[in-house]
C-alpha cells in the first residue's frame, strides 16, 4: 500500500508546499535491515544519582558494542568500568554532537524533587538527536519501589517520556522500561528492540519487565531451532510476521482459511515454512496445530493474528457480524489458548502473542464489535499472564494505523487522519509488527509477560 501524501512530501515541490502551509512532514523511518549493528550511532548515556540499574543497562551496551559517551559522572563511569564498557567523555556544552539515543537510568529517583535529573540531563542535548534516534528511560516498576513517594516519581516518568515523544519528532520514538526490582537481568531483549530500528514505529510505550530465568540466545538468529505457528498469514501484517519469525530462525507453519490456499503457499515457499489450511474458529484448530507443530519438535510460538473488521455503527449492526468478529478475534484464541495449555501443546519457553488494536484501546466508530474483541484479547493477556507456567509467556501487540489491505479499504478522509495523527505522521509497515512480535517471541524475553505494546507511532487516539 502507498502513501501517496509522504511521495509527494520527498518531492521538491512538496517539501516547499509542505513547508509554508505548515503541514505535517515526514521523515523516512529508518528500518532494519540483516546484518546491521543493533545501533548505528552514538550513545549519550545518563543515570540519577544510586541508580541500581546502571551496571545492567552497561552490560548491554557494551554486548552491543555502542559507541558510548556520558557527562561526568563517577557512579556511572564506575558501573560501566565494572562491566568493561568503555566510555567517552561527553562536555555539556558540547552542542556539534549528535546522539542517536539517550538512555537514562532513573531507577534511582526516589521523590518527586529528585526528577529534575531528567531535566538536566535531557535540556541541554534535546536537540542533539538524529533522524529516526530514541529516548529510552530505564526506572523501577512504581509497584516494586521501595516507598510510596519512591512509587510516586517513578509512574511520574511516564508523562517524561510520552511528552518527549510528541515534542522531538524526526522520527524519534521514546520509550519507558520499568524494571522489576530483581529483574536487572532481564533487560537485555528489550534495550536491544528498542535502541534498534526494528522498534522505528513504536513510541510512547511502557514495557515492564520481570525477573526469570535469563537464557542465552544467539542475537542473529534468536529463534533458531523453534517452530512457530502464524495465523493470518497469507498476506498483510501476518505476512510480514511470518517473513520475521523465519528471518529469525524460526520454522513457521502459515495458517489461513482454504480461500486464501494459493496466497498461503506463496508465503509458506518464500520463507521454507509449512501450510495449514484451517478456519480458526473450528472447534477442533488447537487440535490441528498441535498436531501440524508435533512432527517440527512440538509448538514454541503462537501468533493469534488473524482477525476481521465488520464495519458498522450499533445501531446498523445484525447480530451475526458481532458473533462473527468476537467468535474470529477474540473466543478462538481463547479456545486455541486453552487446548494448547491444558494439553502440553506449548513446549518449555513458549510464547502467546496476541495482535490486538489501538481500537481495543480507545474505542472507534462503527467498530463496537471490533472494539470488543480488540479490549478482550488485552484482557485475555493481562488475565492468562499470572497463571502461565514453564517460562511460557503471553504479551500483545496493539497496531495502530498500519499501510495493509485493511487500511486501504477506509474511505479517503478517516484514512488520512488516521495515517497522520500520531507523533511519525505516518502509517506503520507491517514489518514493525512484525518485528515487535519478534521481540516477544525471542527466548531471551522470558522476562516479558502481561505486556501490551502499542505499534503506533505515538497515535492520538486512546493515548
Ligand atoms: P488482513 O485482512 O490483510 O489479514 C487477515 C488475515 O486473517 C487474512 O489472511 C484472513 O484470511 C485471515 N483470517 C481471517 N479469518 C480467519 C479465520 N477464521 N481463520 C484463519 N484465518 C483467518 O488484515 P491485517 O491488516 O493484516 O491484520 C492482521 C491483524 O492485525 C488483525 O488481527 C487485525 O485486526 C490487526 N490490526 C490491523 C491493523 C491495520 O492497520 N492493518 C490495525 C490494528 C490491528
């Protein structure tokens, strides 16, 4: 699907047109691309005075091979020492430099005074960032903080970071990691994500990460050895899910309904994967998978992408386009969800992840059945989350407005504010949710459960 408004943005007489009726510009997302280091560009790395998280956030940085700089700053500079991360000195003042990321450590703000160390550390560089850079604040998850006002400070970090997101535009994505007080081990899968260009259209999210068991992954080929099931894979966003998983390393059975056999075994071909024709609704489609997953060394990745949109406002609607889209989009991954737990259908380390909507978030016209069926599937990951077991785990992605089919379908005017109003004033690519899915599915994210991550771009809506 083009974008026709961000073609003609590029052009010469549209960067003119653009620029004198104060329209919305945007930038060419960076994106990922095999073989790239996690990040391309320097690091301006910060933390708030007794910060726990500094040597944590170190270790990554110096896996990653960042090109790292920090302001004077004994406790950080000691902590990166302790993990062999060489560090460059960084003159405040210093305005030729460009970074592209900050990372702050603020872990360690306990009240509210103390978060003007957010404010001096990001004033004097917000304009120090490049094109497609992050803002990542890396804090304790307010529930396990040591006191109220502890608490307090740390949920106070969220306004920081989602108005960060809206200000720096360029296509610069901020993002808020809470970190459980003993899972500085865990954060390893998500600094990744986030500081790479896989994460270009997520910004404004809060992740949280918990403690479990941390397993040792190859970061070129994290899913190698795993078979994953995609459903709604024969075009579209579950497409470019299957593309990632097998990018990955990941053996992927493309599941659609028998319409869509031909679209289905293209896919299935380009990425060496195999085909299951199956409705998702059909009682016996837990069965099935198991089944078509045993003879690939049993299932260690379900993704519950298929879904439908059947349009109209309630008072419009016939009662068999709301059973359709809940019974599709919602009850079947819960019927699929049950077969495989109660069945030893989901090997050690599984992963569940759910594609639910920014409409499930916010509500949208004509959409009550969809909405419904959006809100339940984060009820269902929020709900399934604490019962898991084995290193299983369950997170969703919530799309905004993403170029597909789907989207090409929405009359001209609701598609172009949709495409514009959020913080990238651009559409999504299915690969970024794609890639966000990666990032669930990876065996290193075992610290990763409950979450919804908004694939967005910051949207206005439900923000
Ligand atoms: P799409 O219509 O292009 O693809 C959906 C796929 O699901 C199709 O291949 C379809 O055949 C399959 N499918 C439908 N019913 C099925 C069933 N009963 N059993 C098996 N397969 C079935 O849609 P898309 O835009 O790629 O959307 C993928 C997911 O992302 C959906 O869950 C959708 O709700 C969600 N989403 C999309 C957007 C967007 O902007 N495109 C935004 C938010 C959420």
């Amino acid at each position: 699907m083009t974008d026709q408004y961000q073609t003609f943005a590029k052009s010469p007489i549209g960067k003119f047109v653009i620029k004198n009726l104060g329209l919305p510009s945007p930038i060419e997302l960076d994106r990922f691309q095999v073989g790239q280091p996690v990040i391309q560009g320097a690091v301006l790395f910060g933390a708030a005075p007794n910060s726990r998280l500094t040597a944590s956030i170190s270790q990554v940085l110096s896996n990653i091979h960042a090109d790292v700089y920090a302001g004077n700053n004994t406790a950080l500079q000691q902590a990166a020492a302790s993990v062999g991360l060489n560090v460059r000195a960084f003159n405040q003042g210093d305005t030729a430099s460009k970074f592209k990321a900050l990372v702050f450590d603020a872990s360690g703000i306990e009240n509210a005074e103390q978060l003007k160390a957010l404010y001096d550390f990001f004033h004097p560089v917000a304009r120090q960032i490049q094109t497609s850079g992050r803002v990542i604040v890396v804090g304790t998850s307010p529930e396990t903080a040591s006191s109220v006002a502890a608490a307090i400070a740390q949920r106070a970090l969220e306004g920081f970071v989602k108005s960060v997101g809206k200000e720096f535009k360029k296509g610069i994505a901020a993002e808020l990691v809470y970190v459980d007080q003993d899972a500085q081990d865990n954060i390893e899968s998500t600094l990744r994500f986030l500081l790479s260009p896989r994460s270009a259209y997520v910004s404004g999210q809060v992740i949280r990460v918990s403690n479990a068991t941390t397993i040792e992954v190859d970061w070129a080929q994290p899913l190698a050895g795993k078979t994953a099931v995609v459903t709604g894979a024969s075009r579209g966003i579950g497409e470019a899910i299957a593309h990632v998983l097998a990018r990955d390393g990941a053996h992927v059975i493309c599941l659609d309904v028998p319409q869509q056999q031909a679209d289905l075994e293209r896919v299935a071909n380009e990425i060496d994967g195999s085909v299951l024709t199956l409705d998702i609704t059909a009682n016996d489609a837990g069965e099935k998978i198991k089944a078509a997953a045993a003879t690939q060394g049993g299932l260690d990745i379900i993704v519950h992408n298929a879904g439908v949109t059947r349009d109209k406002t309630l008072a419009n609607m016939k009662p068999e386009l709301w059973d359709l889209v809940i019974n599709i989009n919602l009850a079947a991954n819960e019927r699929v969800n049950d077969y495989l737990l109660n069945n030893a259908g989901l090997n050690e380390n599984g992963r569940i992840i759910c594609v639910s909507s920014i409409s499930g978030i916010a509500g949208n016209l004509g959409q009550t059945n969809y909405a419904v069926s959006k809100a339940g599937v984060i009820g269902l990951v929020k709900f399934t989350a604490p019962t898991l077991k084995n290193g299983i785990t369950i997170n969703a992605v919530a799309p905004g407005f993403i170029e597909t089919q789907m989207t090409a379908a929405i009359p001209f005017a609701i598609r172009e504010a949709g495409r514009r109003m959020n913080s990238m004033s651009q559409g999504g690519l299915p690969v970024d949710v794609a890639e966000t899915i990666a990032y669930f599915a990876s065996t290193a994210s075992t610290g990763l459960n409950g979450n919804v991550v908004r694939v967005c771009g910051q949207s206005l809506l439900g923000a």
